[in-house]
C-alpha cells in the first residue's frame, strides 16, 4: 500500500455510519475539496462517468443554508480523484 492509500485509509466517508465512518477497499472515492464538506470523501463506486462527471449537490447542515441546503461539487478537470466545492444551494 503506498501513502497516498494509507492517507485515503484514515478519511471519512461522506454519508457512512457513524460507527464506521472510514473507507472501504473495495470502494472507489474523490476526496470533497472545499466548503463546507472539505476533506471528506464521497463513495463514487458504480456510478457512470457521465453522472460523476456532471457533479453532486450533497445535502449538509453546515453551508450557507444550513439544515435542508445542499453543498455543491464539481470534479475537478483531469483528476477525477477530487470534487471542488462550487457552492452552496437551498
């Protein structure tokens, strides 16, 4: 396993439970870059390129609308690995 792995191993999981919040190694995950969700992962595993490469609104309490917004985040051009967060929305 090299760093980078061992670094990703040790992360939260956007939306896991909270008795086991880390990843998973047979899941696929971006790392959320910014706002609200910074440094979290989202689990990206099965999903389409063309839904993944479309961005997700991710529900959180913690952006500008707090309880009910959403966070939103687009992947970032040529490194599918990271979503950079574009803002928020009601």
């Amino acid at each position: 396993m090299d760093r980078y792995e061992e670094q990703l191993l040790r992360r939260r999981v956007y939306g896991a439970d909270h008795d086991h919040p880390g990843p998973r190694p047979d899941r696929c995950y971006a790392e959320l870059v910014g706002g609200p969700l910074d440094g979290l992962l989202l689990d990206i595993t099965g999903r389409p390129h063309e839904e993944v490469g479309t961005g997700v609104a991710l529900a959180t309490e913690l952006g500008r609308f707090g309880a009910g917004g959403r966070a939103m985040y687009d992947p970032r051009p040529g490194d599918p690995t990271r979503f950079d967060w574009a803002g928020d929305t009601p």
